[in-house]
C-alpha cells in the first residue's frame, strides 16, 4: 500500500499547489485521460494510451525516433528476413531485462505476440495483417536457442512490411513470468495488465488510477540509457483552462491538448515555450452503414452530400486556428503516396442537389463525439453546417472512453474520429479503412462497410513489390474513398505541446506512439 500512497499524496500536493515549482525530480504532465481504456498493450489503442505505453515496453524493433520511416533495433539484436518463407530470424539482445528483472527470453516474445492475437482487441487487426489469427498464431512462432526465435507469416508481405507491422505499441513485449501469477480464466492477464505494467521500458507503473492519474518510476535497468527523471506523474485535467492554468503557473511542467485558444493565450508568455510538432493525426466524420436504426446511413448520396457540408476552411482557419490544415485522403501528408488534392468545399446548396436527387428528406443522424477539442469543435461546427444543408445532426458527447465502447460495439451512427498510422507504411492506413475480412477491427469492420473488392485491392498493393507499381495502387485506392465511402476525412494536425522553458530533451513524432520522456531533464 506504502508505494501507491507515496504518488497519491504527492499528487494531492501538487494539485493544492500554487505557483509552486514542480520537485526536480519528478516531470508532472497534464492532459486528459479519459479515453484510456486499458493499458495493456495488446489492447491499448486510444491516443492517451498509446502515447504512455512506449514508456512502459519496447519492442524488438521500433522507428528510429528522428527519421521514422526507418526501424532500428531496440529488444533485437539483428535480424534476417527470408522474402521466400515468409520467415524473420531474430537475435535478442543477451543482456536485455524486464522491469522485474527477469531476462528477456524467446518465450516472451512468443508469449506477447499469442496473447495479442488470441486476446483480439481493438488493434489485433496490425497483426492481423500478417495472416496471424487465433487458431494459427501458434505455429508462426518458434524457439531456435535461448536467443534466437523465428517469425513466421501467411500473408503475402515483405519482411520490410512485416518489420514496420513489428514495431507498432501491439507488438510490445511483455515479460510472461510476471504477468502468469496474475492470468484469470485464460485472459493471458489482460485484466491486471490495464491498470499495472510489465515490460522493459524507461519507466514502470508506480500506480494508475482511472481518470486522476498515472505515476510511473525509472526503471534504470532498461535496455539503453536510463531515465534522466525519477518519476512521472500525468495527471488526468479534463478542462483545457485547467491545463493552461497549471503550465503556465509552473505547477505542471508539460501541458498537451490544450486546444487553440489557450495555446494561442501561452504564445510568448514568460516561462513557458509552445512546441509545434507534425503530426499524422488526422479527424474524420464516418457513418456506420451496418446500423439498421437508421437506413439512411446505407445511402452513397448522404456520404456524397456530407463532402460538401463540412465548412473545412472555418473549422482550420477559424476554429482550431491553424493547429489542423485541409486534408481529403486517407493517407496523412508526410507519408509516400499521400493524396493531397482537396476536392470538396463547403456547398450547402451542391449538397441539398444531390439530396434531392436521391430523393432523400428530412435526413437525420446522431453524432457520437468525444466532449474535448478539437473533438467537439469539429462536431459544433458540423451540426451548424449540415442543418444549412437541410441536415439534422444530434450530438451526443461523452468522454472518450465512452465513445471508444460504444464504436467499438457498432452502436454509433455516425462518430468524429481520431486516427494515426499505426506503422510508416501506407498499408496501415489502407487496412483500416479499405479492408474488412469480417474478422478484423478495422474502421471499415466497425462501421460494416462491406468491401470485398477494395478488400482485394489492398492486399494487392501491400504485396506489390514494385515501389512505382505499390504507389499507383495506393493513390488508386485514395482517389476511390474519397468518391465514395462512409468516410468524410476533414484534417490534418500539427501538434501543440506546451513545455516550461527549463525543460529540455523532450521529444515527439509524427506518431503518437511517439513520445518520449527518458531523455527530459529539468
């Protein structure tokens, strides 16, 4: 009990504070939390998960944190891929170790890729891609030597593919002897691993609790450099105002999601610096076709019409203040491949003509969306625009944990979502939204966009070796959801993270799986 007190009162101090100095040893983070669903890494799959799991485990491989499209060894020593048998042959590191300081072995390799498949969570479809599934996951991994195991794959992709898939926050490896005394009913300890850790990376869970805090420890034996501060504490601060009250008091030392009026307050402020930093993120409005309450989210005319109903200039310029800019494809700028047209405009009066045409009258949706920026800025927006297009738009904001469940079991209409590569490869976008086997969880699963021909499509360009050849496929694949599909993409982001100006060595990327505290000092 001591070690859960420690953190809680501190945390209790600091919140009492005023301008009072954060302890030098200790980086206090403030930022919303209540998405979090889970923190284990075979589940985690909302932004503030995935943004705190790579302090907690590593992966054999990772993207290197400056130039990303490239995977550098992190838990793997090296490694060798066999294009022909679908095959990776992996060395660990020898002197690699867990928090608990149990070494690192195949066996939790294999341990840690099972238990993602089998759990199939929300973002087991990454893995899925590999032809991985419950039922054949066993026989795709093997033990050669107490350092050395062997990757197997079905599908038809490269080891470059199969690496980027290897290096997403799913494929993070967890140490099986700790988590084994903690497994209930078979979960593979999936319920104790949403609120504890077990892994190898810079920091371990000191204590999580849902919607106030998470407060991690060094862990010093990490595989690389260790932890230049002692301790974490990201603090659950719903309200925006709150955040920006606290950074700039210097009662907290980093302030994330602030949105744009209180970042543009903090520009030039003394003691505090605004970090603007690219970013994958990218907003969109999609539509559940597979929601049988409302047959009108079915029709390709609503989707067309939708296009011209979003005030795309108001919502960058005016309302998120440049902090988003105009991006119509599904693939994020920065990326290979990635369309950068932007088609559609704000027509209420072209919308009300293909409405009309299809003889659609008194439309009507409800609009699941998280209660925060730019969440809930994007949807204000819509429902304003959308009723000049004779369109009613009910909202119904909620935390962003509340949204994630209600997605991720088909109960939405219609929903303003967040979403971010998984890897630096332009199938992972493509598999999310331009493929549904009927098994995986990708967007197009969840919102029953039945695609069996765009299905085909994608696999066809993740197996393209040709470079030239793979991105024709994709631009093809871009140019036909932005015609017709569910999906309305709107933005595009540029991270805002506010940081005291004594803090130096932290670092962000274009993913939000990117984000590292090891190297901040104070």
């Amino acid at each position: 009990m001591q070690r859960k007190v420690l953190p809680l009162l501190l945390l209790a101090a600091l919140s009492a504070a005023s301008h009072a100095a954060t302890p030098p040893d200790t980086l206090v983070v403030a930022q919303g939390l209540d998405d979090i669903v889970s923190l284990d890494p075979a589940e985690a799959n909302e932004l503030s998960s995935i943004q705190t799991v790579p302090s907690l485990y590593q992966r054999l491989v990772q993207a290197d944190r400056t130039d990303p499209a490239k995977i550098v060894p992190i838990l793997a020593a090296s490694w060798e891929g066999d294009a022909a048998h679908k095959k990776l042959t992996i060395k660990l590191r020898p002197d690699a170790k867990f928090a608990s300081g149990n070494p690192l072995r195949p066996e939790d390799v294999i341990f840690s890729y099972t238990r993602a498949v089998t759990l199939n969570k929300s973002p087991a479809f990454i893995l899925n891609v590999l032809g991985w599934q419950p039922d054949n996951i066993a026989s795709q991994l093997k033990k050669v030597d107490d350092h050395t195991l062997e990757v197997h794959w079905t599908a038809d992709v490269s080891p470059a593919v199969a690496l980027n898939i290897l290096s997403t926050p799913i494929a993070s490896i967890v140490d099986e002897k700790a988590v084994e005394p903690n497994v209930k009913a078979g979960d593979f300890g999936n319920e104790w691993l949403k609120m504890h850790s077990a892994g190898s990376g810079p920091f371990k869970m000191r204590v999580y609790q849902p919607h106030q805090a998470i407060v991690l420890d060094a862990n010093p034996t990490s595989p690389g450099d260790a932890p230049k501060v002692k301790n974490i504490i990201i603090k659950n601060v719903p309200d925006p105002a709150a955040r920006r009250l606290l950074i700039q008091q210097g009662d907290a030392d980093i302030a994330r999601d602030l949105g744009s009026d209180q970042t543009s307050a903090l520009e030039g402020k003394p003691g505090v610096k605004v970090l603007s930093i690219p970013s994958a993120e990218q907003n969109y409005l999609v539509f559940n076709v597979g929601n049988n309450a409302n047959p009108l989210l079915k029709n390709p005319a609503l989707w067309e019409a939708a296009r011209y109903l979003v005030d795309y200039q108001g919502i960058t310029k005016d309302l998120l203040k440049g902090q988003y800019f105009v991006h119509q494809s599904f693939l994020p700028v920065g990326f290979p491949g990635a369309l950068e047209n932007s088609p559609f405009k704000f027509d209420p009066a072209k919308a009300k003509e293909i409405l009309a045409k299809a003889g659609i009258k008194d439309a009507h949706f409800s609009l699941d969306v998280e209660n925060k920026p730019p969440f809930i800025t994007i949807a204000q927006s819509m429902q304003a625009s959308f009723a000049q297009g004779g369109v009613k738009v009910d909202l119904l904001p909620a935390a962003g944990s509340q949204v994630y469940a209600r997605v991720r079991a088909k109960q939405h209409q219609a929903a303003i979502r967040l979403w971010i590569p998984d890897y630096f490869d332009a199938h992972s976008n493509a598999s999310a939204f331009a493929y549904n086997d009927g098994k995986a969880s990708t967007v197009a699963g969840l919102n029953g966009w039945q695609i069996p021909e765009l299905s085909k499509q994608t696999l066809a360009a993740v197996a393209e070796a040709d470079p030239a050849k793979r991105k024709t496929l994709y631009t093809k694949l871009q140019e036909e959801l932005q015609r017709s599909s569910p999906y309305v993409f709107v933005d595009q982001g540029k991270t805002q993270v506010v940081v005291r100006d004594n803090i130096k060595g932290y670092q962000q990327g274009l993913n939000a799986d990117m984000v590292y505290y090891d190297n901040v000092t104070k």
